[in-house]
C-alpha cells in the first residue's frame, strides 16, 4: 500500500471512530432528530437570515431536500420560517426556543468531545497544524474543482 493509500485509509479510519464514538451520547442526548437535522439547526442557529438556497450549498444537497428537511424541523417546533418586510419573496429561518435548546445541547456536546480529545491536539506544533491545514485545503480545492469538472451543482435541483 502506497502512502497516499494510507492516508486516504487513515482519514477513513479516523473520521468512522470519531463518528461512532461521538454517535452514541449525540444519538441519546438529542433523541428524535437525525443528524442531518442536527447539524441544520446547528447552521441556522450560527448564521443570521439563513434560507433553503444558503443551506444547500454547505450541505452538498438540493434546495429540494433542504426544503423537506425545514419543512420537517418546522413541525417539530425547533425552526420557524420568517420574510423580511423589504423582500417578500425569499423565506428565511430562525431557531425557535425549542430549537435553541437543541442548538446549546448539540454545542456542548462538541465540547466535550473537543475536551476528551484535547490531549493530541497539544502535542501538535504550529507547523504540524500548518502541514495538516495546508493539504486538507488543497485536497478541498481538488475535490471542488472535480465536481466543477462533472458538471454537478450542488445548490440547485
């Protein structure tokens, strides 16, 4: 196995732990809501006048599904929709107390987990950050440029 083989499998390998040893606690703590809803209260909660079109592009998914998704989370008493009195066209939406408590939940569950991780992060230098940042934004551009390259668009249907 070659080393780019071994870094793509160790990327694999390290984002599957994080995300199984993270997936139970998130799954107890915030029982009812998928992930992907989580994660959009998240968005919502951190970005003023969010709308379906802002929503998409972070998410990789169409305004359809993104559509679906608020639709849902506007049920479910955690988002409400809102225009604003200039603009009348666009719909726009914001946590509602419900979905604040959400939101600060799912927060403070990053934090822990940033807490129990925080011993390797110490004995990274600025330089290892440095390397590591630098490739994960080339290897971004990469990826961004071959979806440019096929065509797809992401934040329409």
């Amino acid at each position: 196995m070659n080393k780019e083989e071994q870094v793509m499998m160790r990327f694999r390998d390290l984002y599957n732990k994080m995300v199984w040893l993270n997936k139970l606690k998130m799954e107890d703590s915030l029982k009812g809501y998928k992930p992907s809803e989580v994660h959009c209260i998240e968005y919502i909660g951190g970005n003023v006048d969010s709308n379906v079109t802002k929503l998409a592009e972070p998410f990789y998914m169409t305004r359809g599904a993104i559509s679906k998704m608020t639709k849902k989370l506007i049920k479910k008493g955690v988002i409400e929709s809102y225009q604003k009195p200039d603009n009348k066209k666009e719909i726009y939406f914001r946590l509602t107390e419900q979905g604040q408590e959400i939101y600060k939940v799912h927060e403070e569950l990053h934090k822990e987990f940033q807490e129990r991780d925080k011993a390797v992060f110490e004995q990274v230098t600025e330089e290892q950050f440095d390397s590591m940042l630098s490739f994960v934004e080339k290897y971004n551009r990469h990826l961004d440029a071959e979806i440019k390259k096929q065509g797809i668009e992401i934040k329409s249907e």
